[in-house]
C-alpha cells in the first residue's frame, strides 16, 4: 500500500508529509520512502495553535474553527506530496496536539489521561478523497495508557538490531525514546517514554531573544558560542518529571512557555549572555535524556540513534555525545531510514496496521492495561470517488 503519514509535533513549525510504500506486517515490515517534505503553517494559524497550547482561551466556535483550520492546512499538505507520485491508498494523520495530560492519582483515585489532537480525519478524508485514519492516541488512553510515545513499535521492526543494544531518541519539541533490546537479549523488554524537552524552551528563548526573527537556532551555532551554566542545569534537572519512572509522557503543558519564565527568572542571578542561556537550556535536554538512560535502563545504549528536528542540533549532539561517553551517537540516516521523515514515516505504518487491524501499543511503554488497535477510520466511499 501507499500510505501518506503526516504529523506536526509539539515545536508547531510545520506539518510533516511522507509518502511511504509498505508491505509485510511486523517480522517482515518493509518501507521505502517515496517522498518527504515539510509545509509551513501559515504564521497567524500556528500563532493561534501556539496561544492556545500555551493555556490560552477558547471558545467552543472558536475550537470548531482552530480544528477545520488544521485538518485544511493537513489535507493540503496530503495533496502537495503525491504531485508527480502515485496516488496513496491511505492517509494516516496524527494531527496536531494542543493538550495532553496523562494519567494520574488524585485524592486516592485514579484519573484516566486525556490527549487532544486537532485535524478532524474526516475532513481530511474528505478534502483528500482519501480515506483517512485519526486520533491514533484515544484507544490506548481509553486503556489507561498515557497515549505516548506510540512509535516505539514501529522503531523496533524498523531500527531493531540483532545484537546491539539501541536507543532510538526522538528530539522535536518534547523528546522520547524507544529502547530497543538486542533481538538476542530475550529477557530484556522494549522501554520507552518522553525524556522531556527537545527543543521547544530552546525554539521558544531564540524566538524571544531575536524579537521573533528567528524561531530556531540553525544547527544549535548560536549556542555553541556560549557556556552553559551547570548550576542552572542542576537547578532544572530537580523538575519531579525527571525523577518520576516511565510510563510517563508530557508536553508544553509542563515545557512550555511558563516553565521558560521560570528559567529565565532563575537566571537572573547569574548575568548570562544570550549564547550563555541557549547553552544552558542545550544542556538541560542533553543531560535530561542522558540521564534518564542512565536512571531506567538496565544498562546504557551500545548506539543512541536521534531522529526529529534536534537531530540536526549539531551542538546538542556533541553534549549528548559527552553526556554519553563510550555509546555512539548518530542518527537514523546512518540506519536508511530519514531522521527528519522518520516520526511522519511512523504514522503512515500505524495506519497500515490499523488497516490490518493489528494491535500496535505497546503497555510496557504507554502503560496500558492491554494491547488495542489505535486510530479511528474515515472511509471515502469508492463510489464518490
């Protein structure tokens, strides 16, 4: 099949399109990437997605408007990537989050986690007149699952090794790893889980820094001219996600423009230098996902694969790597399979299996009572079309 998987993550910079061939099932999944590109919100929607991932209000039109606007701008890319390509069988959307809380303990009760992602399928399905599979998260949240990070299971058919140990490590504006067992290494079990921020208080502190002008730092250059601030990282690495053992997921809610504040506030006593600040927030996500390797696997990575826009942070690579000592850091591209494509890529064989009706959480990473079948279907009618 011809799968479309698209996704715009928690840095809101665009909307990810591949446009994937697949075959097999799991043992014997197979992908080749026929396209990938990228597509720009336009600035006054992804402002608003921003406002409101941000805790801004709205109103129940104004949601209704925030949700068409999003599937429209996803329909459009859908169409973009098959112009001189084959025209897919299936379109597998994540959408775009603006909310995620995962599950929790209150008062003794257990509260069952809740994940909002915009660009309703049907929409899609009918802009594209391409049936359209959506809302992957719901199931394995309705499960008491945290609904994240779902790629884990595709990374394993995909970047699995028969005798090296690895971590496939998603950077985009929250982090996530997937570690993946040597095939050999029966009783150890895939893990996974958010490591925490990636790159969104680094794309957020430049935005600020350059007054909007820039709304990332081109391969982490700026940041490499500073020194981080250890005390600071120290300071931060306190934060009780850190220390808090997987399954466990987050998002702006937590890392987001507030938690930034705060850093800035805590920075104060220390006169430090634009460079110097991005410095420090480019140490907080390398140490925080070191050290959570070093906290909750059995043992550290013999590779550590990044993947994600912060796969292409060359200074945040190079602090990972130091963090990282003797395990070898690269990224998926060393592997064949594109880093910037890779979570894109992810989605369409979520929907291939969706299509196939095969169960694709896994409970030892989400925290799901059990394995369920993830999205919701939104057929076109082979008549109409």
């Amino acid at each position: 099949m011809k799968i479309i998987g698209l996704i715009s993550g928690t840095s809101v910079d665009g909307i990810d399109a591949a446009l994937v061939e697949i075959s097999g099932a799991t043992d014997d999944l197979k992908i080749d990437l026929i396209a990938g590109e990228t597509y720009p919100y336009p600035e006054e929607l992804r402002s608003q997605i921003l406002d409101v991932c941000h805790g801004a209000a709205l109103s129940m039109a104004g949601f209704a408007a925030l949700d068409d606007a999003i599937a429209q701008a996803f329909a459009q890319a859908a169409l973009a990537i098959q112009q001189n390509h084959p025209t897919a069988d299936l379109i597998g959307s994540h959408g775009q989050t603006v909310y995620h809380r995962p599950p929790a303990t209150q008062l003794g009760y257990s509260l069952l986690g809740y994940s909002l992602q915009l660009g309703r399928g049907a929409l899609i399905a009918d802009l594209t007149q391409i049936s359209t599979i959506s809302n992957f998260r719901a199931a394995d949240i309705a499960a008491w699952g945290q609904g994240a990070p779902l790629v884990p299971p595709v990374d394993v058919c995909l970047l699995g090794h028969a005798t090296q140990n690895r971590c496939v490590q998603n950077i985009g504006g929250i982090g996530n790893v997937a570690y993946l067992p040597a095939r050999t290494a029966s009783s150890s079990q895939i893990m996974g889980w958010d490591t925490g921020p990636g790159n969104a208080l680094l794309d957020l502190a430049v935005f600020h820094l350059t007054q909007g002008e820039k709304t990332f730092d081109q391969e982490g250059a700026w940041a490499s001219q500073g020194n981080p601030c250890l005390p600071l990282v120290q300071k931060w690495l306190q934060q009780d996600f850190f220390h808090q053992p997987p399954p466990k997921s987050t998002g702006r809610e937590l890392f987001g423009a507030e938690y930034l504040q705060q850093c800035w506030v805590d920075a104060e006593a220390y006169s430090l230098e634009a460079a110097d600040i991005l410095a420090t927030l480019t140490e907080l996500t390398a140490a925080s996902i070191a050290q959570s390797y070093y906290r909750f696997l059995p043992h550290l990575p013999d590779q550590v694969l990044l993947c994600g826009g912060g796969s292409r942070n060359l200074y945040l690579k190079q602090r990972l790597q130091a963090h990282l000592k003797t395990t070898e850091v690269c990224t998926t591209d060393e592997m064949g399979l594109n880093a910037d494509f890779k979570e894109a890529i992810a989605f369409a064989v979520l929907a291939y299996w969706r299509h196939q009706n095969i169960p694709s959480n896994l409970p030892d990473v989400t925290g799901a009572r059990r394995k369920v079948v993830l999205g919701e279907i939104h057929m076109v009618d082979a008549v109409t079309k």
